[in-house]
C-alpha cells in the first residue's frame, strides 16, 4: 500500500508549528516556533500579539518542515490543520494557510479537534496503542477525561468544572512568583519541597466523580500567601509548589484510575502539556502498575502544542474519509 504523508498545521495558541507525519505514525519533521518569550512578558498569552506572530512565522515554519522531511508539496496528500478549540484569531492564521495550500495543490482538506490532535500524540512514539484506551488530557485550556472507542470516536467521561489543570499551575505559579509559564517551574522547584507539608483542598463531587474542580485549590493557594503576608511570616515557595502539585496530581490519580476500573481498560494515556510533569508521570505509572494497566505517555516535547500531534490524528480522520471544504473556518468552542 501506499505512503500516506500529510502536512499538518497548528497555531491554537502560542505555538507557530507544522509538522509532515507519514502514515499516522512516523514523525518525518516536528518544527515549533514558540512565542512564550514575547508572552512572558506580560504573565500570560497576549491573543493579538499571538495572531500577529503567527502570521510572522507561519510560512518558514512550514518550509522548514518540508525541508526536514526531504519533501515539497508534491509529496504531500492532505493538508492536516486545527480549527478549535483555540483563541480564534491565532486558529484563523493556520486555518487560512492550510486552506491556501490545499486550494494550490489542490489537496484534500482535513480539520482537526486540538484535543484529539493532543490524544493522537500518544501514537507517534508507541507504536502498538490502539483503541480503546482511556485518556487524561490535561494543558492550559483543558482537563477531559476520555474514553477513546476507536479512532476519532471519544466519549467524554469527566471534565474540568471551572480552570484547566495547567491554568491552575500558571495561576499559583504567578502568586508564587514563578512567571509564565508556570507548569515546568513548579514541577522543577516542587522537588526541593514537601508535597505533605501544606494540606490544601482536594475537590471531589460525589454526583460526578469523573468531574474535577482546581478553583477552589487555587484559591486556597492564594488565601495562604496572603495569610503569611498579613502576619509577615515567610512562606516557602517550595512547599507551596509541592503541596499544591500532590493536591493536583492526587485527584488526577484517583478519578483517571476510577474511570480505569469501571471501565474495565487495559490500557492508559495521558496527554497534553500538564503531561510532561514528572511527579505525575511517576504517580500514574505507580497507579498503573498495580492495576496490570499499560501506561503511554508521549515524549514532553509532544505533550506540549505541536503539528507533529495534528499529523497524526488528520491521517486517522482521512483515512476514515474525513474532509473539509474551503469554507472551514476557525472554532474557539469546538466540541470533540
Ligand atoms: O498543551 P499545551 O502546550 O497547551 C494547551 O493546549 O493548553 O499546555 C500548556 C500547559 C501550560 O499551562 C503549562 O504550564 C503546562 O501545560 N505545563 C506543565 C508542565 N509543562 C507544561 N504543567 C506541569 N508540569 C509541567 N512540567
Ligand atoms: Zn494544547
């Protein structure tokens, strides 16, 4: 049979990427233009600054791409590319690239779910993981608990109720005067302190135990910086970091491996950039192994935004004959 090589475009947020994966699986070239430098300046990501420097980048990222890969657009069969969810303007400069492109070469259009794009990173590095799979998604934006039936078909078996997990570590991270983004540093700081030190909330709902809230242990967070302030009595960051990160990744043990029992899977993934944490990494290849579950992760620089993810789920979507016209547009809210 066939090569299949696809093109595959992401620009969701503060990542410039694309990214040329053949048959689903094998990563040809994975190039990532990120902006997080400009973004830090101001604590988080600017949306417009963002649209701008995509449109700046996007073109040299994709030659470059094509240039690892050893191809031109001739050797490619589909245009792969985001379009929600995302901040839309960033989307629409990818959106608009891919359909250029595919409108040029007169190739198949294929949009894709980020959150599935983030899932399918887990099948560039390992081989045989094959539906069905349980998978925790945890980044900036999101925190979904899925069942992966088959290939681009999920059911959504529990989410965040308010921040995304990652919010949550830019936000304490902030308030603990890290900066952005905030995730890697507490993973990095949070092993020079005691995760038991500080015994911050852990939210459970018992009418939704697939469910998470990190709200509340947010601002526990922050109400005990400004408890130590009031009495001037000095904290430690350390053991603010890691008894905030044992709060997080403790609920994301349990409710993931809750779902992992009563639906009886053999085997779990974890994706997106709040997967590249190595406490949690740990935690849940503990949690596994008492189960006789398989554990997949993706390497870190797939867990966080690239195209190289969009690649490989775009290939699952075509080969299941999934395409989109020129009239796709970007979709902040989409739905997986
Ligand atoms: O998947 P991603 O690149 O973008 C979204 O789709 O949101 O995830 C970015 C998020 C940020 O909130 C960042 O702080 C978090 O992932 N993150 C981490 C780590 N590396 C990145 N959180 C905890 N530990 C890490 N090592
Ligand atoms: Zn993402």
């Amino acid at each position: 049979i066939r090569n299949v090589n696809i093109l595959a475009i992401e620009s969701s947020c503060d990542e410039t990427a694309a990214s040329v994966v053949c048959n689903g699986r094998e990563m040809l070239s994975n190039v990532i233009s990120s902006q997080i430098d400009l973004h830090t300046l101001y604590g988080g990501v600017v949306p417009e600054i963002a649209s701008r420097k995509h449109i700046e980048k996007i073109n040299q990222v994709i030659e470059e791409a094509l240039r690892e890969a050893g191809m031109t657009l001739d050797n490619i069969d589909a245009i792969g590319v985001t379009y929600g969810p995302g901040l839309v303007g960033a989307l629409l400069v990818g959106v608009a690239e891919a359909k250029a492109i595919a409108y040029a070469k007169n190739l198949p259009l294929v949009g894709v779910h980020h959150i599935e794009g983030h899932i399918s990173a887990n099948y560039i590095e390992n081989k045989n993981l094959e539906p069905p799979f349980i998978c925790l998604v945890v980044s900036g934006g999101h925190t979904h608990l899925v069942c992966v039936k088959d290939y681009g078909k999920y059911d959504i078996i529990g989410r965040t109720r308010d921040d995304a997990a990652g919010e949550a570590f830019d936000k304490v991270a902030r308030a603990i005067g890290l900066g952005y983004p905030g995730g890697p540093k507490i993973d990095k700081l949070s092993k020079e302190g005691n995760p038991n030190a500080i015994p911050f909330p852990k939210a459970h709902m018992d009418d939704a135990p697939y469910d998470f809230s990190f709200s509340g242990l947010k601002s526990s967070v922050l109400n005990y910086i400004n408890a130590c302030e009031m009495k001037h009595v000095e904290y430690n960051r350390a053991d603010i970091a890691a008894s905030f990160q044992k709060a997080v990744i403790d609920v994301l043990v349990e409710n993931t491996m809750k779902a992992v029992d009563r639906y009886d899977m053999n085997r779990f993934a974890i994706a997106g950039g709040v997967a590249s944490n190595s406490s949690l990494r740990a935690a849940m290849e503990v949690a596994c192994a008492e189960r006789g579950v398989q554990f997949f992760h993706p390497s870190p620089i797939l867990c966080t935004d690239n195209a190289a993810m969009i690649g490989a789920a775009a290939y699952y979507e075509y080969m299941a004959g999934t395409r989109h016209g020129l009239d796709l547009n970007a979709v902040p809210n989409l739905k997986l």
